[in-house]
C-alpha cells in the first residue's frame, strides 16, 4: 500500500457515489499571534492498496514543529478489504479533521505512518503577523 497524494483543505467528503471531494487546498497559513490554534483543518491522503494489502494496517500521524519537535501524534487501525471484481488496486480515502496547534513560525510536518514506515510527510508554512500587502498597482 502507498500513499497516493496527502493534502491540507478547509473541508472535504466522500459523495453518495464514492467520489472524493476536496475544497480549498492550501500548504500555508498566516495567523495573527502566535502559539495559535488552526481549529478544524482537514487533512486529506488517499491510500492505494493492492490484493495483497487486504487485512488490518496501523495508520499514524505525527505534527512537527520547525526544530522538529513533536507537538503530538495518534494512531489507529485501518481495515483493508478486497478490490471490486476486476479491479487490481483499491482506493482508500482517509479524512481526518485535526486542530493544529502552533506554537512558532516555519514549516511544520505532518509525517504519515503506516504499519510503522513513514510513507510521507505533509509541509504547512507557517507565518505570524499581519499579511504583508504588495505595493499599490503591483501584482503578485
């Protein structure tokens, strides 16, 4: 099994169809203080699971600030069934909605683990401050 793509969204689901809807993407944020608290982020990683991937998997995250230190981590199990008939490979969508504390500015990760190997990690840059505006008349 392999992560096919992990992201941040203000909100996603999954259709009454099984298609995976994701709104608002992002990989930054700019908060007015800090330590600060990014109330209800959704983080969104899509899992590619192959015939012989079926059966129970340990899924983790772990949230790290800039320096590296773990601000904290959770883990559950994660059942994985056959593919449809004549399907090789199987989606398997996890959303979880995550408030992330921050403490300083930099780039934080989001390290994804599965069955104990880290299989990806997820960056937000962090800013504090007021947004710096471009000059009048400037594009950016």
């Amino acid at each position: 099994m392999h992560v096919s793509f992990a992201l941040f969204a203000d909100s996603a689901n999954i259709s009454q169809e099984g298609k995976l809807n994701i709104l608002g993407v992002f990989d930054a944020l700019q908060v007015a203080a800090l330590p600060a608290v990014h109330p209800r982020a959704t983080m969104v990683v899509r899992l590619k699971a192959l015939p012989d991937d079926i059966g129970r998997h340990t899924l983790g995250f772990t949230w790290l600030g800039p320096e590296g230190d773990e601000m904290w981590s959770s883990s559950g199990q994660l059942d994985v069934g056959a593919p449809p008939p004549g399907a090789t490979e199987l989606d398997v969508p996890v959303i979880a909605a995550i408030d992330l504390p921050i403490q300083h500015s930099g780039t934080h990760v989001m390290r994804i683990v599965l069955d104990g190997d880290v299989c990806a990690e997820l960056l937000l840059h962090v800013r504090a401050g007021a947004p710096v505006m471009p000059p009048a008349g400037m594009v950016s």
